[in-house]
C-alpha cells in the first residue's frame, strides 16, 4: 500500500501519540493505577471546558493547565475519599471521574452553542486532518499535531531518563522512596499531571478512546514480556508504534475510524501477549503445567519400579501394570516412552527393570519420600496412616539441599512403617 505525503505525516502523528502515552503509562501500570489512567483521561474534560470558557480560546497553553488541574484533582479527590470515607480505591475513582467526565461533557456542551467545539473530537478525535493544519517551522510547512505530540513524547521520554530512579523507587516501594529522601506523594502527582498534560495534547488528533489504549494497552503487553523496567520502556514504546502503524494502515485499507483500528491493534497486541509471552503468557504456563504434570508421572513410575524390587528383587512389571499405576491414558504412555527414551527404564519379556540411571533417580526419590514421612510424624505428629498421601505429592519438590537437612535432622533409618529409607549412594 503506498502512502501519500498527508497519510505519512498522519502516521507519524500516531506513532508519536504512542511513545508519548507509553512512556507514563509504564508507571501507571507498575504502580497499579491504570484506572487512575483512564479516569483522567475523562476526567480533564471539565477542566478543558473551563480554561475554554474562562478564556474564550483553544490554545494550548490555557488548555494544559485546565487539564491538569483537572487531572490531579481527580488523583487528590480519589486518594482522600478513599482515605476518609472508607471507600475501596477502585469504587473512589469510578465517583470521582464518571461525576467529573458527566461535568466535563455538559460544560462542552453548553460551549459548543455557540463556538465550534465539538464534543465528539473529544471523545473520538480526527487524525485524518492532521497534515491540513500546519505552522512554519525552520522553514518547513509541518502539522501542529506533530510538532505537539513530537514535543510530548520527547518530554515525556526525557523526564522519564532524568528522573529515572525516582519514578523506579516510587513505583516499586514508596515507603522507602519516602525515607530516602524522595516524596513519594510529590512524585505520584508529578506523574499525574504528566498523564494528564499528555492527555490533552493527543486530545485533537486522535480523542480520548487512543489515548486510554495508548496509555495501558503497549504497557501491559510489555510488562508480560519482561520483569525489567528499562526494558519494559523500550518495548512498550515499540508496541505503541506498532499498533500506530499497522491500526492506520488497517484503517485505510479497510475505511474504517483510524484511532479506533489503532485501539483494536493495540489490544490485539495485548491478547497475543496474554497468549505468547515466554514467561507469562497462556501457552506457556500451559507448556510448563505439561512437562511438570509427565515429571511427576515419570517419577511416579521410577518409583512404583523401586517399591516392586523392593519387596521382589530383580523382578519386572509389566508395562500395562506400571501405566496403570500412574493414571493411565496419553499421560501415562508418555511417561512410560519418556523413560524409555532417557534409558531409565529397559522394556523385557516379562515387562519393566529399572536401569542403574532409573535406579538411581528412583532412590532419591523415595528417599525423599520416606524423609518426609518421617518429618510429618515425629514434627507435625500425624498418624502413620496420615503421612503416605501428602509425602505422595512432596516428593516430586525436595530438593537435595532439603533431603540432607531432613535426613541430618531426623538421624533415622527408617519411615514411620519401619520401611528403610534408602541411601543415595547404595
């Protein structure tokens, strides 16, 4: 698809909206205050409604201190009700900004009989129209919404590297922000007057629906993709420009609402996230709970092997015996073809031995057991026939380090049944 002059400078518009609302939003979402995000995303129209009105102008300037005035009024009025009404935080900010956002859209309302200031620009933006209003600068014909939104990500991406451990403190531990010498508070409501400085400026060009999905969309993906908060900026940053670019061009292929296509894109980001993410992600705790659930069945048949020469030395099981014993069915055979694979276990004539590496698996792992029987009964006092089943399960979590300590503890030879705990090394 190839794009004329007026498409680029829209899509660079988006993209810088993006990094603009990204940068804060890595701390809303940290500090677990992405509603506050929302909220005074909505919640400034009042305060855009009265700089207007006391004004009579749109500039920007009286425009940003409305907003943020608004903005922070909206973190004060939120934290005070919650401190002295009792009320849960999340309840305090739903009051606080739909009371606010009904003000807001009544004041514009009431302005815009008699101006052309529409409330729906508000709310959805145009971004369509950003390459037709342009100033001079250097001698270039440049769009406003560039310049503006260029300035903010640059300020907000600035503040973010300047005041960088300070914000890291305040998100993570405020109490100790606060006793080595930082105000947490002086930082919270710094922070939200940047949220809602940053507001205000997307607000023309792409309305408040892109702002909110800019603010915690890219964020919150990236905070499911990395534990680091530097880098948790980085791809946050890169996510919001991703769903800039490929929103608008869905947008124009489509010929649909581009701040509405961005928003979809952004959430579509955050849906495979959720999905792919290689620590958080759905398909990897699913791929985690699988390899742990054929651990354990493997470890249940090392054993069940173990016990059998115990009582029969030198005897085998049949496969079918030992598949049965550990559940049966796909996740029984798979443990069964696991241990054959890593020649923990030899396939015979009259079934299933264990090989000198099975065995030696199969001996810690009883031993684990038998340990922990033994600890169950002399320290929590459970009868004997109390301690199997749960023994059973925390078997497969002993480490070596644990097993030692226990057996340096307990200075016995034998489980609570009289059975021996076998030796590592036997």
């Amino acid at each position: 698809m190839m794009l004329h002059e007026g498409e680029w400078w829209t899509l660079l518009a988006a993209v810088l909206c993006g990094i603009a609302c990204a940068v804060p939003g890595c701390f809303l979402v940290l500090r677990k205050m992405s509603m506050l995000g929302d909220a005074i995303s909505h919640a400034i129209l009042p305060g855009l409604a009265a700089a207007f009105l006391l004004t009579g102008t749109r500039d920007l300037l009286p425009m940003l201190i409305g907003a943020g005035i608004a903005g922070l009024a909206t973190a004060v009025l939120s934290a005070w009700i919650t401190r002295m009404g009792n009320v849960p935080e999340d309840a305090a900010m739903g009051v606080v900004f739909s009371t606010l956002f009904a003000l807001g859209v009544i004041m514009i309302s009431l302005a815009a009989r008699n101006v052309d200031l529409d409330p729906g620009c508000v709310l959805y933006g145009e971004i369509a129209m950003t390459p037709f209003t342009r100033v001079e600068l250097f001698g270039a014909s440049i769009p406003r919404a560039v310049i503006i939104l260029g300035s903010a990500a640059i300020i907000n991406s600035m503040l973010a590297a300047v005041f960088f451990k300070e914000l890291k403190l305040a998100s993570f531990d405020g109490a100790l922000a606060t006793s080595l010498g930082f105000s947490a508070a002086l930082i919270h409501y710094c922070l939200m007057g940047v949220v809602a400085s940053t507001t205000v400026v997307s607000f023309e060009s792409v309305g408040s629906v892109l702002v909110v999905a800019m603010l915690i969309g890219p964020a919150a993906s990236a905070h499911m993709l990395t534990d680091r908060l530097s880098r948790m900026l980085w791809l946050s940053v890169i996510l919001a420009a991703l769903a800039a670019g490929a929103g608008y061009l869905a947008a124009l292929y489509w010929n649909v609402a581009a701040a509405g296509m961005m928003s979809v894109a952004v959430g579509v980001e955050f849906a495979l996230c959720v999905f792919l993410a290689p620590r958080e992600g759905v398909v990897a705790k699913l791929v985690r709970r699988l390899r742990l659930s054929q651990r354990i069945a493997r470890e249940d048949a090392l054993g069940m092997l173990f016990r059998s020469g115990e009582v029969r030395p030198g005897s085998a099981l049949p496969a079918g015996t030992v598949r049965g014993g550990i559940g049966g069915g796909l996740r029984a055979r798979l443990a069964v073809w696991g241990l054959s694979r890593s020649k923990r276990v030899s396939s015979h004539a009259d079934g299933m031995r264990l090989t000198a590496a099975g065995e030696s698996d199969a001996r810690k792992l009883v031993r684990s057991h038998r340990l922990w029987e033994s600890f169950l009964a002399k320290y929590l006092g459970l009868p004997i026939d109390h301690v199997h089943e749960p023994s059973e399960r925390m078997e497969h979590y002993i480490t070596p380090e644990l097993r030692e300590g226990i057996n340096a503890e307990l200075r016995t030879g034998l489980d609570p049944q009289g059975k021996r705990i076998p030796e590592e090394g036997e």
